[in-house]
C-alpha cells in the first residue's frame, strides 16, 4: 500500500468507517465528528424548564425574585425521566440556571440559588437528582446554563467571567457525563444585578464571554459534550424557529466546519415553563408529528420541553400526548417494507458499495457510484406488494453532505409514476410537511407523501450532488392512524369548528370533556359565555375519540368599542398599530365585568415590529377614574410570539386602557389581539361541583328509575348525563 493511500485509510477510520476502506470516496467537505454523528443519531430528546419562573407566571425572570418560592412538594426526577424513556426520547437538557440567575444545584458561585430554597431544608439539588434519574432510565443528560444572569450584580463586567466559568466548571465536573450544554442567545438588558435595577449591555457576546476559552475548557472536562450556540463556536446551532421546524434544504457545511442544527418547540403553547390553566393548550400527537417530521425529518434533531408544574410533576395532558405520539414515532420506525429488498443500480463503485447495501438494514454501510459520477438510480424490488406513505433516505455523513436533489418514483400499474419530486428551487419552512420535494438528505431525511402508494418496485434518483453521492439507507414506511385536533374560533359571539369529512364533531361549551355523546356539531353557533369551548373528531366507524380542543376566549368582544378595533376584533391575522411608544388604547366593553386577568397576543405576520415587551394596563369603572392593575414584562417575543395572559387581583371594570410602554424595535406599538377573563374556579372547586351535579342527577335518576319501576317500567339511560 503506497503512503498517500495509507493515510488515507487511516483517516476514514477515525471517522468510524471499517469496511473496504480502501476503496472508499474520501471525504468531501466539512464532516462531523464522531460526537455529532452519535448525537443527530439521538433524533430527539426533552427539554425540561423548571425554575422560579415556574411559581411567577414569567418566561423569564427579572432576577429579583426570591429562592423561597421554589418548594415542589412531589418532585419525582425519575418518573420524569422514566416517562420520557417511555416515549422513546434519547436524553434530557435540563435548565440549571435561567435568565433571573437562580441555581438549581449548590453552586459555590453565588447564594442566589436552591440552598436558599426551603425544599428539601436548603439541601436539594435538582440537577444531582435528573443526571442519576437519566442514568437509571437508560437516557443522556444535558443541562442549560443561561449566560445572561439578571440577579449577578457583576453581569455586564469582567468580574462575571469569573462567576460563570465557575458554574460551568460545577456542572462539568460533578454529575457525569452531560451529552450537550446549552448557551441560549439572550444577552444583556434590563434586570435587578444585585439591585441596581438598570439595563446593561455586553456589547459583542462571543467576546464578553470569551467564548473560545469556554469551548476550550469544555472540550477539557468533557470532550465528548455537544456545544449548543457559544456564538457559533460550538456544535450545533438553533434550527430558527420555537415552533420545531427547520429550514429545508438544509445543508450543515456551509462553513469551514460541520455544524448541525436543533429544532426546539415546547409541547404546550402555553410557553417553555409551566404556566396555570396550559392543560387546553397542549400540541396534539399529530401535531408533534409534524414537529418531529420538519425536524428530525429534515435532518436536524428535535428537543422537545416538557414543563413540570408547581408540584415539581408532568401536567398529565402534556403525559397523555407526548406517550401518545411516542408510540406513533415509534409505529411509523417499527415496520420497514424496504428492509431487504433486492436492487438494482445504475452504477456501483465495486461490490463493497452495491445497492444493498440501502436495504440491508445496516446504517453505516451506503450504496456509491464511482468518482465523478454525480447522478444515479437505484431500483428497490420489495419483498411483496406494500402500502406506503413515508419515504426515509440517509446519507452517509462521516464522508460530509453531497447531495442538493433526489426524486422518488414508483411503479403503479406498470409505469413509473414520481411520488417525490425533485427540489429545484425556493425554502420549506413551517410545519407544512406532506408532499415536499427532494433536496438534501444529510443525516436523514422523511418525506410524507400527499396519498398513500401501493407497490412493490421503487425507483430512487439522485438528480444532482456536490460530489459522489454515498446513500445509507432507503426506507417505505406507512404512516399510523392518529385523529387530528379541531380548530376553534370565535369572532364576536359566533362560533365555528373546523370539519373533517371523515370524522364528527362532538363539543361542549360549559369546560367539560366532549366525548361521543356531546353535542354534535352542525355548525355555526351562538356562544356568548366566558365558559371554555372544547371539541373532538370521533371516528364514526369505530367510534375512536381524538385529542381535544380547547379555547379559553373571556369575555365576548361582540359589544366592544374603542379607536383600536383591529386589536380586539377576534382575527390574531389583524393587529392594531401606532407610530409611537409609549402609546394607548381604550376599551368600552359596554358593561361592568368582573376582570382577574388578560392576554396579550403579539403580531402574528412574521413582523416584530411594536411587539410590546413592557405594558400597562388600568382599569375604570366611569372612563374618567382609573386604577393602575399590572405592569411588566412581555418575554422571548421575537422567537416564540405567542398569547401570553396575566392574571391580576379581580375587580369590577366597565373599562381598560392597554398600555404599550415599551415596544420591540421601539418605532411602534402594535396588538394583535387583548382579551379580559373572570376569576377561575379552582381545580378542588371545579372537582367539587362535579361530584355534586354527579351526586344530584344519579340521586333524580335513581329517585325517577324507582317511581317507574313500581309500574314495572325500567328507567331510561340518560346519553348525556
């Protein structure tokens, strides 16, 4: 073996390649390493948001508040992690320490932390009690670490280096090995810094926190640690979107060096902490579908938050959908119709590199043509005729990204038929994923096609690639059944439910659980209750009842008036705007209510201009008197713009004046939509009167079936009790 070929072979091996190394391609661009290649082969994992923030109703935290809130009475770290193995989930990143500053472990870097907290005696450790969780589950853990601390009165200075490679150095040397640690982007601004209570800006980030002597002691403590962000210094990237989604095509070597991308989403609207009343706002499992398939399915990896509420516990909506879709990921993975199958190719480099090697279940091994050839076509012969509708390629990534287009094709009633076309030009985004084009593959890629496909003989063509194409993987899988959410809306006192023409609508208006004996939906209605609305599809053939719908809209609108109707006109696509901040509105709503809270919803164009982030609001029962009832902070606006609500000590109020007093890129004002609420029954008092209503028709049913039975009549089941 000459020299120059020995390196060579030497060199693939590093990358984990084994077989016939010497007559592999070498490597084309930037290639990952072997932690990113075990990495994006996670597919997804949980995100786990669980703070202060988690008591004060924030996002984010003004770094003020007190330790002494944090008191989770039945915390319960490895049913946590117990519930994410069972649905399939790789690992777990968990949020050490957020934006307000507060430590969920013993840090010896600042007293701001859980030894002030009264859980557990000021003994706890949070982080201690999820890294052993993870390992007894047989999943990863990673942690968060939030650069930007609003409570560290050195933020802003040198000094805070110090603080913060201190608490890196806590998290990387005491709870075993952390697959990924997280520097989120959001540096600098308002906050308390130790009661100062002023706004502090770090300039450049990467150069305040010397980014690079941070990737450097990582690597240190623990080399085989994914870095996520570090201004671009790192592993990986954010995927561009709160919503899950990343763009497609995605390439990861653009640069100088393989950089992958994470789609991140939590699985309640609600936000990434736990909010009260989020129950009705959980994504669906086919929502979490689409997530996974515009994420993992364009080639990224997906972490998905799932918030613990107060008592340190899973709300058990969020359990019932993520166990859900877990189980439907892991139905579409389990069955594949192409394992295999019998190919024939255009052209193979040798036999090492034959198209079998797309079918013989093997990730590592990959079907190649020779040097220079850019284009070919392998034919997959299944085993037996096949119904289908997710098509799954891979490439093999350890010798970088080559391919820009590939299409699909199968064979229907003896003629070839494109079932994928190929991407030619213009961006997927968003959560759109039935039916796209054919463009990178990278770690992988699923395409879920607009109809099913029954066949037994496919055609895979790669259209154009960078370099020789090396394809891992060609997998026909069949998509499992899951009924869709509802949509809800109500503009004015008029209500609407989507409809499916293949399923019934069956809702409630008075905050209970439609099942199939609810009122079925015929259409438009009348509704002009604070109460909330709910709605399901049931399947009439086998009577199957799907995720429910849930909206929560307050009061009716219909009667109001101001000089900003577009910001309550029931259409988030419309928003009030004004040239100015601060700026105000004033709303009439026509008659005294009792207000104990309200929601904010930012513009919702994809514009993020006027998003208020600091407000006001007031409230008067004449117009001319007026009391002051909230102010604060709006956060996290531009990358998750979603309805935010505040709850405030209820009073009576004919009318409310918003105030935006401080607004995203401070040349307007806008809203998109405000909405006022009444007092919430509590969860025991919601319990309560349901036991007695219960209690109450079975003792009248009870009372009427014995008065019929005396006549030798048997009582009638009442359907909708």
């Amino acid at each position: 073996m000459t020299l120059p070929r020995f390196i060579r072979v030497l060199a693939l091996s590093a990358l984990g390649l084994g077989c016939a190394l010497a007559d592999q391609p070498a490597p084309y661009g930037p290639v990952p390493t072997k932690q990113q290649v075990d990495w994006l082969r996670m597919e997804w994992y949980a995100f786990v948001h669980f703070s202060l923030n988690t008591y004060t109703n924030k996002e984010w935290g003004y770094g003020d508040e007190s330790p002494t809130l944090f008191n989770p009475a039945r915390f319960n770290a490895q049913a946590i992690a117990d519930t994410f193995k069972q649905a399939g989930m790789t690992g777990m990143i968990y949020t050490a320490k957020h934006h307000d500053g507060w430590c969920a472990w013993p840090t010896r870097s600042t007293d701001h932390s859980i030894k002030k907290s009264p859980w557990k005696n000021g003994k706890g450790d949070v982080v201690k009690e999820f890294a052993e969780a993870c390992k007894k589950a047989g999943i990863k853990f990673g942690t968060y670490l939030s650069p930007w601390d609003r409570n560290c009165a050195e933020y802003g200075r040198d000094g805070y280096r110090k603080v913060y490679y201190k608490q890196i150095e806590e998290l990387l040397k005491n709870y075993g090995p952390i697959f990924e640690i997280w520097f989120d982007g959001a540096n600098g601004g308002d906050g308390y810094y130790g009661g100062a209570r002023e706004n502090r800006n770090i300039g450049n980030a990467d150069t305040y926190y010397d980014y690079a002597q941070v990737v450097k002691n990582i690597r240190r403590l623990q080399p085989d640690c994914i870095i996520w962000g570090a201004s671009q210094r790192g592993d990986v990237v954010w995927g561009g979107s709160e919503k899950g989604f990343v763009k497609y095509p995605l390439w990861n070597n653009k640069g100088k060096s393989w950089i992958s991308l994470e789609g991140d989403t939590p699985i309640n609207h609600a936000g990434w902490f736990w909010h009260p009343g989020q129950d009705g706002r959980v994504k669906s499992p086919d929502d979490l579908m689409k997530v996974y398939l515009s994420s993992v399915g364009r080639g990224a990896t997906l972490i998905l938050n799932v918030a613990p509420n107060r008592d340190g516990v899973l709300d058990a909506a969020d359990v019932e959908s993520l166990l859900t879709f877990g189980a439907a990921r892991q139905q579409l993975l389990a069955n594949d119709y192409a394992l295999g199958a019998k190919t024939r190719t255009s052209e193979s480099r040798s036999k090492e590199f034959d198209g079998s090697k797309l079918t013989d279940g093997d990730i590592e091994s990959f079907w190649c043509p020779k040097d220079g050839t850019k284009t070919g076509d392998v034919e997959i012969k299944l085993k037996k005729v096949s119904t289908f509708d997710v098509i799954r390629i891979r490439e093999q990534i350890r010798l970088g990204q080559r391919v820009e287009s590939f299409k699909v094709e199968a064979k229907v009633n003896g003629k070839w038929t494109t079932i994928i076309e190929p991407w030619s030009s213009g961006e997927e985004t968003g959560l759109n994923v039935r039916g796209g084009k054919g463009a990178t593959i990278g770690a992988q890629v699923l395409r879920w096609l607009p109809e099913p496909v029954t066949t037994d003989h496919l055609r895979l063509t790669i259209t154009s690639a960078k370099a020789c194409p090396c394809i891992s993987e060609f997998s026909v899988l069949r998509m499992p059944t899951m009924l869709p959410r509802p949509t809800i809306s109500r503009v004015g006192d008029k209500v609407t439910i989507t409809t499916n023409g293949s399923y019934d609508i069956h809702y409630t208006t008075d905050g209970s659980t439609p099942n199939a004996d609810s009122e079925k939906y015929k259409g438009e209605f009348t509704y002009d209750g604070h109460n909330a609305i709910k709605a399901v599809y049931v399947n009439p053939d086998d009577g199957s009842v799907g995720p429910v719908a849930t909206i929560n809209p307050g009061y009716s609108k219909a009667k109001w008036e101001s000089e900003a109707a577009a910001a309550h006109d029931d259409n988030p696509q419309t928003h009030w705007e004004k040239n100015s901040v601060p700026a105000s509105f004033v709303v009439d709503m026509k008659e005294s209510r009792q207000i104990a809270a309200f929601s904010y919803l930012p513009r919702q164009d994809g514009q993020t201009v006027g998003m208020t982030d600091q407000y006001k609001l007031e409230l008067s029962k004449d117009g001319k008197n007026w009391s002051e009832v909230a102010e604060g902070e709006f956060s996290n606006l531009r990358a998750n713009p979603v309805e935010l609500k505040v709850n405030i000590t209820p009073q009576d109020a004919r009318y409310f004046r918003f105030t935006s007093r401080r607004a995203l890129d401070g040349k307007a004002s806008s809203v998109a939509e405000i909405s006022m609420f009444p007092e919430e029954e509590s969860a025991n008092d919601k319990e309560g009167l349901s036991d007695k209503k219960k209690k109450g028709k079975k003792a009248k049913k009870d009372k009427k079936k014995g008065k019929k039975n005396k006549k030798g009549k048997k009582g009638k089941k009442n359907k909708n009790k």
